[in-house]
C-alpha cells in the first residue's frame, strides 16, 4: 500500500492487516472487525521528521502506531513546545478533541522516524464504547498503557542529574514502546534531539550522559541503534 505524506485511507474489510497491533495484542475485536462491517480504523503514514496534520486531532478519537515512532507534542500561545509521549509499534495515542485544541496548549507532534498509524474516527469509537462493553475495557486499557508511557517520560524528567534522566528515559522506552514486549534495542531512527526534547535538555547535553553510560558498558551504540547492555545498571542510576 502507497500512501502519499499524512494521506488517509478508506475502512479496511474484510480481514484484519498482518502486522495489526490490535490483533496481536488480542484488543478491540468490536473495531478490529474481520467481517461485515469492515475495520473501523483508518490507515496513514509520515514521512519521518513531518508534523502531525491538523485533521488527525479534527476527525478521531485515538490511532494506534503500526510501524516507526511518534513523538507527541502540546505548544502553547508563544509557540514553545513540550515533547511528552513517544509510541512505538502496537501503541496507543488518544487524539484530544477539537474543543481541546482551543485552549491555551495545542496538541500536535511528528513522526520521529517513518510511520504508518491507524486512526479511529471520533464517531465510529463513541458508538462502540457505548454498546460493546469489551471495547469499551480495551480502550481503558490502552488508556492506561497511554498514561503510564508520559507518567514514565515525566519521571525521567524530573530525576536528579542529567545522566540519571537519560538512564530512567532509556529504561521507560525500553519499558513501553512497544508493547507488550521489553526492547534492550531502541529504534536507530530515534534520534538524540528526540530524547532530549523528551527531557527537555539539548541533545548536546544527552550525548555526554550516553557517552558516560557507553563508557560504563551500560549501553552500546550499534548501526540498528541503541542498545541496553546492563538493565540492572541502567535501573540504578
């Protein structure tokens, strides 16, 4: 399937896609349809580095990361922006209503590498959370996974010293970006300036605590990526 940057596709029928994190996850069968109606989902794609379109956030409800990363954003009034989400393969991501985006923080982000996303419209999952009480435990669910991802990122955040923040980012990315399953390799398009917009530091400043955590063998940087050698050492910075 081609997709031109940000395009969406039509409901899929009559069979689920092979890699669909729903159904590898055994999550949303009322949506995920393998019949009559089709997929509630919708297909879509970004080139790495692009924005997340506007009408993501106008038309659905929530999308599920397929293939790559996104990085979610919010900006306020001045246009300073706060990265604190990053989701990977068979994540989640709630898209805030269009109300939301009429407040004083804007919801947007970008792709950090290349990515290919399902997106649900914000009417065909209000239907299915209020008459298919499974969809509607997935969804909290996957809302909770959601949540735990930034409440993880933000503790990174707020840790003590900038090579503990880096360690407790790379333990919370190994942790939930792609579930259900512990990465010890994060994704080589997951670049420094992504970390350190996580952080909210330069990238300058994370490449001196990976050099420190290189240098202990508790990392290694590979050509596939980054790679978490020591787990136990990592966890206790």
């Amino acid at each position: 399937m081609t997709m031109a940057f940000g395009q969406t596709t039509q409901a899929r029928g009559p069979s689920p896609c092979p890699d669909c994190p729903a159904c590898r996850q055994g999550l949303l069968s009322g949506l995920v349809r393998g019949g009559d109606p089709a997929c509630a989902f919708r297909c879509a794609s970004l080139e790495t580095r692009s924005p997340i379109p506007r009408r993501w956030f106008e038309e659905h409800a929530v999308g599920f990361v397929r293939r790559g990363v996104l990085v979610r954003q919010r900006a306020d009034a001045q246009g300073r922006v706060t990265a604190f989400d990053a989701a990977g393969p068979g994540c989640l991501f709630p898209l805030q209503t269009p109300e939301a985006m009429n407040s004083g923080s804007i919801p947007c982000g970008y792709a950090a590498t290349d990515v290919l996303v399902c997106l649900c419209p914000r009417d065909d999952l209000s239907v299915a959370v209020s008459t298919d009480t499974p969809v509607a435990q997935d969804i909290i669910e996957l809302q909770q996974a959601a949540l735990e991802r930034v409440v993880r990122i933000t503790d990174a955040r707020g840790r003590p010293g900038i090579t503990a923040r880096v360690s407790a980012l790379l333990a919370a990315l190994s942790d939930t970006l792609s579930p259900p399953r512990q990465r010890d390799l994060l994704p080589s398009g997951l670049q420094l300036r992504d970390l350190g917009a996580l952080l909210g530091i330069r990238h300058e400043t994370v490449c001196r605590a990976l050099r420190t955590l290189t240098d202990r063998g508790i990392v290694e940087r590979t050509p596939d990526g980054l790679r978490i050698v020591d787990r136990e050492a990592l966890d206790a910075f």
